[in-house]
C-alpha cells in the first residue's frame, strides 16, 4: 500500500464532532444512492490510474509535493460545509481560520503589519501584486529575469503593463548589471525578484536588488512561490541564506501553501507590506456584506468566490506544524535540500554527466555528457524516458545557452540544451537518493 489511508477512521470522528455543532436544527435525511455512488466511484479510482505516481518518492520530476494527511482530512472534513471566503456570510468560520494562518505566514517573513489573504494559487496571488504595483506606478515597465516564472509576463500583458526580460548570469540568477542598465532608463516601476526559480531553484540576489532600490526607487515584489518556506530552513548556502533573509525588506510578496507548504492544489497567499493598498480593492457589494462589520476576505481580494476549503486546510497543517525554525516542517524543508545536494554530488562524480548549478534549494539540474549540445538534449531524454520505465520519473528543462557555456567545453550548435531535472521536495526523499542513484548511474 502507496497511498495513506489509516488516518481515514479519523475523519469519521471529525463529522461526529462537526455534527454536535448542528444538533439543534431540525432532523434533515438527505437519500444518497449508495450503489451509484460506489459504481461511480471505482470507475474514478481506475479512470485516476492514468496518473504518475506523484505521491511517492519515485515520482522525483516536477514541484508536485503530496500534501499532508492533516490538509487532506480538515479539507475533505470542510467539504461538509462548503464554506465560501469570500463573505463572512458565506464562511465564517473558515475565514477566521485564513485570517490567522496568513498571519502566521507574514510573521514567517517578519512581518506584524500587512495585508494579506489566500488565493486560487500563485497565478492569481503574482497578479494580485503587479496589479496593486500597476496602480502605485501606471504605466510603468515590470521586469523579471529569463528564468523567472512565466506568469509575469503574461500578466503584465494582462494588465496592460509594458514588461521586460532580464538576462541570468551563469547561475540562472538575475543579472545585476543587466538590471541595472534596464533602471538607469527610468521607467521601470516593479522588479520581480525570484526566490526559488522554477527551473533550477535559482534564487536571486535579493540583497544586491534591495540596494539598486535604494538607488532608483522601484517598487519590489519577491516571487517567493517555489522558496518562500525556505526562510526556515537552516542548512542553506550563505548566499541563499542572505537572499532569503532580506524577503520581508519586499513591498510584496507571493508564496505558495501548495507546493512545500503540504496543501492540495490550490492554495496560494500574497501579502503586502503597506495594509493602505487594500483602498485599491474597495467596493460595494451590499447584498453579499450584510451579516458583519468585520473585515471580508472579498474586501482586499480580486477573487470573489473561493474555496474556504483550503484555508482551513492550511490552518490545520500549521496548527499541527508550526512555522519555526528547527521545528518539524522545517527540518522536513532541509531533508528535501539535502536529498538533493547528495544526489547531486553523486552525479557530479560520475564522468558520465555534466553539471553546474549547484542547488540552492531542492532543485537539481544535471545533463549527460555529449559532445555537441544537440546531443545531450537527445540523450537526456532518453534517459528521462529509460528512468521512467523502471518507475523513475524525473523532468527535462531548457536552459539557455549562456547559463552552460563557461562550465562545459561542448559545441554549440543550437541556443538552447535540455537538461535532466529533479524536485527532491519530499522529506523523505532523504532515504530515497540511493536508490535513485543506482538507477540513473547503474
């Protein structure tokens, strides 16, 4: 047995408990089609076999990290209610809930005052902040490095904001001077910075960007959907370390519950530093705020209907794991890092491979040894496509030329080289490395 199914007999405890909160209403049978339901739902289970095996440590592709046994019981224990968090009409209880764990992530970055709330997932919690720095700076560029996610772009086109791409340097990080020679023109109004790209786990030089601030006056959001948690962590490299430390010196920042945060999709947050942006989000909505004088989600959130599902998932898992340092959560962070830096150190020894990027996080890029960067892109998918059949599942990335080409003595006949590339984000997968390294290097 693969999937966890022993905390099931809980749940059932959970209802019986929610149910006392109901005893006073008048009796309400509702019919249920058992032999539908069941009929129905085997053909799902077999239907869902067309799945990679995302929970196991053997699934080490991409950032699809399985969440925890409490997110999934207190999600499907809310599903009873259905609450929406939007309106406090719609959800009060689970609003109280968001309230309290987005607290609980800003205090994670340092912060006491903000404004915050949950989103549909990290699309949604980016727009959110380039739409607030839309209206501090209208009509000015946003700009974010080539290896930043590819949401910002998009919406800034969205949004109808002009954006630019800035170039890495040989650590798939932003390119300071790059930078640099976008701000002297004057007419950049955001920089996104990067904490933990999605292709490498590369994390910008936060410390570096905050100084060029000081200089040209932007306004700075800190991407921080993949490496946000990582603030916890205690075994990061110097760099990263600092990098990350300096998150909440951001005016925004965005980071994921759903990727190391143990949440099913989807769950994202976004967080302001000035709580005076929420008058970008006034309305009037008469016939939805009736029931309360207090605070509605809906109120400083573009979404309106929305899961409240997933905040009382998220606030269950860090009732159960605290964001602290040294804490269980945390020390689950750096077994995934150290996962990773032992499989790396693998690869990196064996003179079958190439590699450069050293993971900042729990991300791990290696690529086969070939002469011509055409020929490692084939080789490593067929690698990708062998490791698979001996239940292996890894990811390929396209790096461009500049981030390779002062590591490896190839030829380069195309602009771009496909790379292997590994999300060790399990805890777990820690006690998984052997085994995975016997099948890439046997």
């Amino acid at each position: 047995m693969t999937l966890e199914t022993q905390s099931l007999t809980i749940l059932y405890d959970a209802l019986e408990r929610l149910e006392q909160g109901f005893k006073d209403l008048p009796a309400h049978d509702v019919d249920v089609d058992m032999d539908g339901l069941r009929t129905v739902m085997l053909e799902v289970a077999e239907k869902m076999h067309d799945n990679y095996p995302y929970h196991h440590p053997m699934y080490a592709g991409q950032m699809l990290k399985p969440p925890h046994s409490i997110a999934r019981l207190a999600y499907m224990l809310s599903m009873w209610i259905n609450p929406n968090n939007h309106a406090l009409d719609g959800g009060r209880a689970s609003s109280a809930m968001e309230k309290e764990a987005v607290v609980g992530i800003a205090k994670m970055f340092g912060w006491e005052a903000h404004l915050g709330h949950l989103c549909g997932g990290g699309t949604i919690a980016n727009m959110e902040a380039l739409w607030v720095s839309g209206k501090l700076n209208p009509g000015k560029k946003i700009v974010a490095s080539e290896q930043a996610h590819y949401t910002h772009n998009r919406l800034s086109a969205v949004l109808n904001l002009p954006f630019q791409t800035i170039a890495c340097d040989a650590r798939a990080r932003m390119d300071l001077n790059a930078l640099e020679d976008a701000l002297k023109k004057g007419d950049v109004g955001t920089v996104v910075a990067t904490m933990g790209t999605t292709a490498a786990g590369a994390v910008d030089p936060l410390s570096d960007i905050l100084d060029l601030q000081a200089k040209y006056n932007f306004r700075l959001h800190a991407d921080a959907a993949y490496g946000g948690y990582f603030v916890l962590a205690g075994n990061l490299d110097a760099d990263t370390r600092l990098a990350l430390d300096r998150i909440g010196e951001a005016d925004s920042i965005v980071v994921d519950p759903h990727k190391h945060g143990l949440q099913p999709y989807g769950c994202g947050c976004v967080l302001f530093k000035d709580p005076t942006v929420g008058k970008f989000y006034k309305h009037d909505s008469p016939y939805t705020y009736f029931s309360s004088a207090e605070l509605h989600l809906g109120e400083i959130s573009l979404e309106c209907s929305r899961a409240g599902a997933s905040a009382v998932a998220l606030w269950a898992t860090m009732r159960m794991f605290p964001l602290k340092r040294g804490g269980q959560f945390a020390q689950d962070l750096e077994n995934g890092r150290k996962a990773a830096i032992s499989l790396f150190e693998k690869i990196q020894g064996d003179s079958r491979f190439l590699t450069a990027l050293r993971p900042e996080l729990d991300i791990i890029i290696w690529a086969p040894l070939a002469g011509k960067a055409s020929e490692i892109s084939h080789r490593a998918k067929e690698i990708f496509e062998s490791a698979a059949r001996e239940n292996l599942h890894l990811a390929v990335a396209s790096f461009p030329k500049a981030t390779f080409e002062s590591a490896w003595d190839i030829e380069w006949d195309q602009e771009q080289v496909a790379c292997l590339r590994s999300c060790l984000m399990k805890a777990e997968h820690l006690d998984w490395v052997e085994r995975i390294g016997g099948i890439l290097m046997p």
